[in-house]
C-alpha cells in the first residue's frame, strides 16, 4: 500500500508541475506552441486523474489492511 501511496503523490506532483510548465513554456502563438500546450494540458490531466484513483484505492483499502 505504500508504493501506491507514494506512487500516486508523485503522479500529482508531476501532474501540477507539468501544468505549471504548459503555462509558462507556452507563450507564442504559433502552432507549435499550441500543440505542446494540448500534449502537456492532456498528460498533466491524465496523470492527475491516475495519481487520484490510486489515493482513492489506498484509502478503501485502508481498514481491509488492519
């Protein structure tokens, strides 16, 4: 349970920091700059959506393991 626990901190942590960079990284706009930010926008939710169901399979899971 921990490595899921830990595992999904890490997926958020990422998760945020990527979204951070999709806004500062992105700043023209050309259409190279709009796709990164789609590519970075779609990991970041992906990895955020991830990293949440595993927090939420670790604290189900919680009483069972007592």
């Amino acid at each position: 349970m921990a490595k899921k626990l830990i595992s999904a901190t890490i997926l958020i942590v990422i998760a945020e920091a990527l979204s951070l960079t999709r806004i500062y990284l992105t700043e023209g706009a050309t259409n190279f700059s709009k796709f990164t930010s789609g590519i970075l926008l779609g990991l970041s939710v992906g990895m955020e959506i991830i990293g949440v169901i595993l927090l939420l399979i670790c604290i189900i899971n919680y009483d069972k393991n007592r």
